[in-house]
C-alpha cells in the first residue's frame, strides 16, 4: 500500500528561524548551527515522518498561513481526483 503524508503550517519554525539570524547578525555566522536552515524548512517534518514510516507515496507540506488546513485538503481531493492517491 502506498500512503501520501501532507504537513501544514500557519508559520512553521519562523521564530527559530528568525532567532538564528538575529545571532549570526549579532555574533557572525560561526554562532548559528548547521542544523538552523534543515529544522526550519516545513517540509523536512514530512519527509522525516515519511521515512520513519517507510512511506511510499508523496511526501509534501503546505504553508499557506491560515489557509494551510484547506490547501492540505485541497490537494488530497486532487490527488484523488487524479488517481494519485
């Protein structure tokens, strides 16, 4: 069985993001780990839930700030729709 895993955010880890780069300003770029960009990237939750899970399907994340839910809903019924899913 092949399974799809969709991920939706209003703001996603925009905070983290934000704090990182207000340190690097601050202290140069040797203050702000590697891991910065990866973690704050929406789709990288996906991604990790899906190999976790050795899923087979597509694997996405919408950030569409309120309205993610109803992308997130709007592309399953057109995944369907299509035969996708």
């Amino acid at each position: 069985m092949i399974l799809s895993l969709g991920s939706s955010s209003s703001r996603g880890m925009t905070g983290f993001l934000e704090e990182a780069h207000a340190r690097m300003l601050e202290r140069g770029p040797g203050s702000v780990q590697a891991r910065s960009s990866p973690v704050t990237t929406l789709g990288h939750l996906a991604g990790a839930v899906a190999a976790r899970h050795a899923l087979e399907g597509p694997s996405l994340a919408v950030s569409g700030t309120c309205a993610s839910g109803s992308h997130a809903i709007g592309l399953a019924f057109q995944q369907i729709a299509l035969g996708q899913a």
